[in-house]
C-alpha cells in the first residue's frame, strides 16, 4: 500500500544579494525593464526601418530580418530612409545616438508599444544586442482561427553590459568541431550577448589551424590515433583542422554578430602535436607521435633553440593575419620543466640570460612572444602560470586556478580575465557523476550562477582591470555532440554574470526566468543538461538502497526545478506520458524505481534505476 503525503517542494535559497525580481523573462537579464499593458504585432506588412546613411545598420536590420524569418517565416522589409523617424506599424533601428549624452557608451533601449517598435542605441553593436533582447521576446499569440500573430509585449527597457569581456572557450584541439558547429557556437554566444570566442586552436592532442610555411602541422600534426570510443575520420586516424579560408570564414561570421575571436596558439607547453610534425623544436628531437592520451605532456618546446622562436614568429605572423583581435592567446599554461633541466640548449641560455630557473626561463620565452607581438600591435594573453617567473610587462592574464593570479596581476596594473576551475569550468560535470574524476566534484547552474568575478580585496582602481570572464569547455571527454550538454545551461548564468548588473542578482528569478529560456534553447535544438531527480529516503540523501528502513518515506527531488519527474515501477526506460510523480510515499515492499525528469520541449535527464529494499 503506497500512503499519499503531501509533496514537499525543495526550493533553494538565494547565494547571492538578490535583486527585484525581473518583470520579463529574459537572459541575461537587462539593467532595467518595465512592462506595459499590449503588445506589439508583428505580420507580413510589418517594415524594419533603418536610416540610409548609416550603412552599417543595414546589417543589423538584416540580421533581424534573417532571424525573424527564420522563426516566424515571415520576410520584413527592410526600408532605407532619411531623414529616419520612428513609424508606427514598423520595427524602427535608431543607431548612433551619441548627441544623448546620458547614455552609455554601449546602451540600447527598446521601447515598444502596441503601435510601433523602437531599438535605440550608440551604437551598431548595442543595436545588435538590442536586436537580441527583441528576438527573445517574441512569442507566438496562442492562435485564434486560423491566424497565429508574433507579438512582442509592450515594454520599456535600458540595457548596457557591466563587462566589456564575455567568452567563452572552445578547445577544438583534443576534439576537432566542424566550421558549422563552430558557426552555430557562435550563434549561441550571441543570442546570450557574450562578445569572445576564445578559440583554442593547438593542443598535445592535435594542431587545428592550417599554417602555410609549415604544412606539416596539419599533414602530420592535425590527425592522432583514434582512441578506442572514437569514429576515426581518416583510415585509422581521428581529426582535422581548419583551412585559413575556413578560419576567414568564420572570423567574418562572428564579426557580423559582434563576437571577437581569440586564437590561442598553446607555448612553451601543450604542444605534442607540433613536435610530431617538427620534432626538431623539442628540446632531444626524437620523434614522438601526435598525443592520444589526456593530461600534461613532459615534451615541450625547447627554450634554447632560436629555431623554436622563429618557427613561434612564423606561425604568429600567418595568425595575425587571419584573426583581427587586439589580444592573442599564448597559452602559457601547465609547462612541465624537466626537459629543460636536462636539455644543453635550455641550461645554456639561462645562464646566458643570467636567469635563476627554468621559470624565469618560461618567462624569458613569454616575454619574447610579448615582445613579438606587441611589435605587431597586438597584445599577449596567457593562463595565470606565465606570472610565475616574472609576468610580461604587458600581459593579460587568464585566471583559472582561482582568483589569486587575477588579483596579483591586477594589483601589479594587468588586465585580467577570470576563468576559475570553481565556476567556470564547464567541462566539470553539472551533477554528481561517479564516472568523472572525483577532483572535478561538479558544477550546478546554481554554482556557475553565483560566480563573483570581481575579487573583494581589490581597490576599485585594480577592479577595473578586471575586463571580464570566461567560460571554458575543454574537450577531453566533450566532442563536438557532447559540448551543449556540458555548456548549457551554465552559459546563461555566466552570461548574466558578465552581462548584468551585480545589483539586479537574483538566484529565485534567475531560475524562473530561466524555465521560459528553456523553451527558447529547446527551439534552437540545444541539448542542455538536465540533472537527473535524486531519490531522498526520510529527508536524507538515498544512501544504501538495499537497507532502507522499514515505512521510509521515500521522496524524489529534482534538482532542475523544471520540467516534471516522469517515473516507472515496472523496470522500463521512463518517457514523456509515463506517470508523473507528484507525491512523496512510504516504502513498504521492494521496488525497482526510474526515473528521469522531462521538460514541456521534450530534452530529458539521464534516468535513474534503483532497487529499493526495506530493511
Ligand atoms: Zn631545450
């Protein structure tokens, strides 16, 4: 006999100083909003206005008109006009309002009413994230005879990022990501107003990025040994790599969405791929092959070899030319120093260099990168390791082992990027996963949510070097069809931490709002991960399934906080129409019990299978 109790609903209280709630459900959340009462409507006749000469704007008015036509099927016409003045029954783009003085530099404002929609910015990026606001607004009127409308509510909003940073990290390297997924990653960087791809391009594991005067990077360097659990992609070989009309391509492609990328190009370490194709830039010049295994290498670039500096030269010199962006990646990253300790070369140039370890060695090699590329206008970005030694007198530091390396480096006056294991790392699993390394614990959306990038013991002044975060997929157990679930959902609470006001936090409103963007990832086909209900026996976690103590209360919980837990007694796989659980019960005989939680779009949990056995 199963006796009915009430169910209980585990609600979570905020980690953060919690703001208002938000009146619309929106992500990231705008720095303000109201609602008004109506909305506007969008059909075939409805225009986008832009004025005609800022063409610039053009290109947003077509993005909008693209994306609109992608959801809704309907095709607006874009109208150039001068001079531009706000219409009624149209979607009017006003860019470059700078004569406003109150507005910020990056501000946009919708301001929608029932007659007519109006996008107002500074500029032609803020129109575009306006454009994005508006995209998530836009909602389907439940259709009344045969007619369905697209409206979007009447509404007034001001908007401006709070971080001029906000990436995220695709490592293409263990696992190459063909140009359309790297396209669509993109896409949904944008859609979440983060500005950075921060591309990592090299690793032990493969060379991604054609360079033309070594084309052995990618003969040699872009293929490995296809691990066991892998589809090899050419003869017994998996990988890839990206042509430099490919990487052109793609670079353009996240230019016209406002997205910068970074290269990363992974020195002195992380480089196993590179020596298989030159084994002469190691420091004993063996040949090695292309890594096939996940961790950190010994084999490294040598630090006494001036061939190594012109080949680094060489390779920098064809990515400058490719990637537009003021900061390039140098990796700078888990270095083992062993070969150097027993490499002539290495030992021969610390002592002409009058340097008193290989990590002054490792910063001598940073610091003449540094100078390299300064040389060319740009400007070095490296993982928090390339403090140790002596950081680069211009260097950008990532920082990924905690916040310590964004705090040194800001208080000695560099700009940092805040990328800690704790919150940002998204390969890391997003519930309890027994088959991950146990060091990597996991990663809630809750957790990700309550990331402060701004570390409380800087002065203001050191703060604002902080330029913002990243979120960061490494791909050892993560190719291309497993990025979404380990990326999303935690990519919309990295993007409200970036985006948003630290005043407006809210953990309640987050994940309300955050149930109506389900639905918009569901529409998008992104398969975000969706913890799987956890069993609580008398108010404690499920510990022993064999030995439940007789008449417990067993209750399911979903950690989710949406969709609905759909379970099975009978041991098959639960689906969509299987019973819902609603209720707690008391167990009085053994049961097999699954379980899965289910969202309204269809994206489900892993399910759970337990035979449960009172004691
Ligand atoms: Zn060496």
């Amino acid at each position: 006999m199963v006796r009915l109790i009430a169910i209980l609903i585990v609600t979570s209280s905020g980690l953060v100083a919690a703001g208002q709630p938000s009146p619309v459900d929106l992500v990231p959340r705008p720095v303000h909003a109201e609602l008004h009462d109506g909305s506007f409507e969008i059909g075939p006749a409805t225009p986008i206005l832009v004025a005609s000469s800022l063409p610039e704007a053009r290109g947003v008015a077509e993005y909008l008109r693209d994306q609109l036509k992608k959801r809704t099927g309907l095709s607006p016409a874009i109208k150039s006009v001068e001079p531009l003045a706000v219409s009624d029954g149209a979607i009017t783009l006003m860019i470059g309002l700078r004569s406003e003085a109150r507005m910020e530099a990056l501000q946009c404002d919708l301001l929608v009413r029932r007659e007519r929609a109006l996008i107002v910015s500074s500029t032609t990026e803020s129109a575009f994230h306006g454009v994005q606001t508006f995209l998530q607004l836009l909602d389907r009127k439940s259709p009344q005879g045969a007619a369905a409308n697209w409206h979007v509510p009447s509404i007034s909003i001001r908007d401006f990022p709070r971080y001029p940073h906000r990436g995220m990290l695709l490592d293409c390297g263990r696992h190459f990501m063909d140009k359309a997924f790297v396209k669509r990653y993109i896409d949904l960087l944008a859609f979440h107003k983060m500005n950075v791809l921060h591309w990592h391009l090299t690793e032990d594991q493969g060379w991604r990025i054609e360079i033309r005067k070594y084309p052995k990077l990618t003969e040699i360097g872009a293929w490995r040994k296809a691990r066991d659990d892998e589809k090899p992609t050419r003869g017994d070989l998996y990988g890839g790599f990206y042509t430099q009309e490919d990487v052109r391509e793609i670079v353009a492609y996240a230019k016209s969405r406002f997205v910068i990328v970074i290269p990363e190009i992974e020195m002195p370490g992380h480089c196993l791929a590179a020596l298989a194709s030159y084994p002469e830039l190691s420091c004993n010049g063996t040949p090695l092959a292309v890594g096939r295994e996940w961790g950190v290498i010994e084999d490294v670039y040598c630090a006494g070899n001036e061939r190594v500096f012109e080949f680094l030269q060489d390779v920098l010199s064809e990515v400058l030319e490719l990637f537009p962006s003021e900061l390039i990646h140098i990796g700078g990253d888990e270095c083992p120093k062993k070969r150097w300790q027993q490499c002539l070369k290495c030992q021969f140039r610390m002592r002409a260099e009058g340097l008193k370890d290989e990590h002054e060695l490792q910063s001598y090699f940073i610091r003449r990168v540094e100078k390299f590329l300064n040389s060319r206008g740009r400007r070095l970005v490296g993982w928090d390791e390339i403090l140790e030694g002596g950081l680069a007198p211009n260097a950008t530091v990532q920082s990924w082992r905690g916040l310590d390396g964004a705090i040194a480096a800001a208080r000695s006056g560099h700009d940092v990027i805040c990328s800690p294991t704790s919150h940002c790392y998204l390969d890391y699993p997003q519930e309890p996963n027994p088959a991950a390394p146990e060091w990597m614990g996991f990663i809630d959306l809750k957790k990700a949510y309550s990331f402060v990038p701004a570390p409380p013991d800087l002065t203001a002044e050191q703060l604002r070097h902080v330029l913002g975060l990243e979120g960061n997929i490494w791909t050892e157990r993560a190719p291309q069809e497993r990025v979404d679930h380990q990326v999303f959902p935690r990519l919309c609470a990295l993007a409200e931490v970036a985006w948003s006001p630290a005043s407006t936090r809210n953990w309640e409103d987050f994940e309300r709002r955050m149930r109506t963007h389900y639905r918009r990832l569901d529409e998008l086909g992104v398969t975000y991960c969706v913890p799987a209900p956890r069993v609580v026996v008398d108010g404690k976690p499920l510990g022993d399934p064999a030995a439940i103590p007789a008449s417990a209360e067993i209750m399911l919980e979903n950690p989710f906080h949406a969709g609905e837990i759909r379970f099975t007694l009978d041991g098959s796989e639960p689906e969509k129409d299987s019973p819902a659980y609603a209720r707690s019960f008391e167990l009085d005989r053994p049961l097999r019990l699954r379980a899965a939680t289910w969202l309204p779009g269809g994206n489900h949990s892993d399910s759970i299978d337990i035979r449960l056995t009172p004691k």
